[in-house]
C-alpha cells in the first residue's frame, strides 16, 4: 500500500468536562472528505496521545473505523514506551480493521542505536503480521535522531509487513534516501506540512499533517499547481499556508483546536501539559485570522 495526497492528523476532541467527545469523530470525518482528504492519521501527535488512556485510544479506533473506505485511509497510532501495549492496541486496530498502525520510537527509555530501535519496532509489528506497520520519525519529540534510511537497511530484512515511514523531520537528504530505498520499496510520508512543496519537489506522493484538517484548500492548491508543472503558481500558495502556520509559533501548542473552531468545529481544548489561548490570546488571534482572510482558505464544512 502506498498512500497519495493528503492524510490528515484529526484533534482529539474532548467535551467540556474534558472527556472524549466521540460524536465529534463524525463531524471530522465527514469535513476531511468533503474537503478530499484522504484519510487520517488517528491518536498521534496532533490528536494527544501521550494524554489518552488505552481504553480512550480503542474508542477512538472504533469511532474511526466507520469512516474508513478505499479512498480514506485510517491508520492508528500505537505510542511509543511500552511494547505489551503497543501490541495489545496493534491487535485492536486489526479487530477495528484499520489499515496500518504506526509506531515512534521509545522516548523515556530510548533505544541505544538503529538497531535496537529496529528490534524494537519487530516486537510491536510482529502482534498484526498481515497488517501494514508504519515507523512515525519525530525526532524533536523522541529525540532520536537516528537516519532514516539506515533504519530501512535494518529494517528491510527484518519485518516482512513494514510498510514505510510518517517522515517528520527536515532532514531532506535522509527522506529522499528513503524514498529511492530499493527502487522506491517503501511508502515514506512527508511530515512537515510548511515544506510540502519541497517535498513534493524531490519526489514525495503523501503526506500526514495536523494543518491540512483546517487549510487543505491551500495544500491541495500547491498539489495541483505542482503536477500541472506550474511552479510559479505552487510557489504563491505555500507562503499562505505558512502565514497561519507561524500563528501556531506565536500563540503556541493550543492554537491548532483554535484553529478548528475558528473553522467551525469546535474539538474543545488540550489537555495539559498543553497550554490553552487565555482569552486575551484568542481575541488576538481571531483578529489575525481575520487579517489573513482565514475563511476564505480553510477548510469548508
């Protein structure tokens, strides 16, 4: 399986008592394909995993799993510290029939090297054999900063089922080693929306990101100006999307579910350590929005 376009990484919407708010998966689902989106990468970074108890994180399987098809990709996001339940949510996923799970690297106990981080990834992938497991790289986050591509050497010989990389980190040497790995073996996802065109300049297909569940008429802009060999055109868009982007810079980690509100779908808010927009915050940042003319490039729904 190879994935083409754009998946996006939903926010796990709570409700006001901070539960998850599971009727909100529908209303996700249904804006993410009206806007062409391609599928979602569930319960990862964006969606707040580390914040998700085992069980929450199987609701949020279940819930997603209707809204799965051929043309919408679901893949689950297994965590990163502890292989047992890793692999019991791995097994989740294939019950849910899901269409891969991902995998990042240990981020408390880390893995010493490449191949100890490979060993690692084999116990999880080995749970779902006949299922597609993907390695999620994000280093700023795991702190290991390991190459890509000498993970694939690893890995190559060692999981029959592994399916390639969530690719985020900026290192544009390594990812496109990656992608040229074996003749191009490997299904390796861009993961830095405010580069997509860079990406897509050295040969990149899919990506996975947080923004294009708000801004995907942007993205898709840059996409087909990009494949119509209009360069000039695909370079006008992209500085758009970065202008909302430096905004998640400014007013910080909780801006992403201002975003979606701002949108018209309201997630709720983080939970913490992640800060949410005080008031005086979100009154400026709607003011910035409105500057940007954000209704007129999000996402519509």
């Amino acid at each position: 399986m190879k994935i083409k376009g754009l998946i996006t990484a939903p926010f796990t919407a709570f409700n006001k008592s901070g539960e998850l708010n599971i009727p909100m998966v529908d209303k996700q689902a249904s804006v993410y394909k009206k806007n062409h989106l391609g599928g979602a990468f569930i319960c990862g970074t964006t969606g707040e995993s580390s914040a998700l108890t085992m069980t929450e994180k199987k609701r949020l399987y279940k819930a997603w799993s209707k809204h799965k098809s051929h043309d919408f990709k679901i893949i689950a996001f297994l965590g990163g510290t502890c292989i047992q339940e890793c692999r019991e949510l791995a097994l989740y996923a294939q019950e849910c029939e899901l269409d891969a799970v991902a995998l990042t690297a240990p981020y408390y106990f880390k893995a010493a090297n490449v191949k100890a981080l490979a060993g690692f990834c084999r116990e999880v992938a080995s749970a779902v054999p006949e299922m597609p497991f993907y390695y999620y790289h994000i280093p700023s986050f795991t702190g290991a900063y390991f190459s890509m591509y000498e993970l694939l050497q690893e890995i190559d010989v060692l999981i029959p089922n592994f399916a390639g990389v969530k690719f985020t980190y900026e290192n544009m040497m390594d990812y496109q080693l990656c992608l040229n790995f074996q003749g191009g073996k490997y299904d390796i996802l861009w993961g830095r929306d405010e580069m997509l065109l860079e990406a897509l300049a050295i040969g990149a297909e899919g990506a996975v990101g947080s923004t294009y569940g708000y801004s995907a008429p942007i993205y898709m802009n840059i996409i087909l100006s990009f494949r119509e060999n209009n360069l000039e055109e695909a370079r006008k868009h992209q500085p758009k999307a970065l202008e909302f982007i430096s905004l998640l810079n400014k007013y910080g980690g909780g801006t992403g579910k201002a975003f979606m509100k701002a949108m018209g779908l309201d997630v709720g808010l983080h939970r913490p350590p992640v800060t949410n927009l005080t008031r005086k915050q979100l009154k400026e940042f709607q003011a910035d929005l409105e500057k940007l003319d954000f209704k007129a490039y999000c996402c519509k729904i």
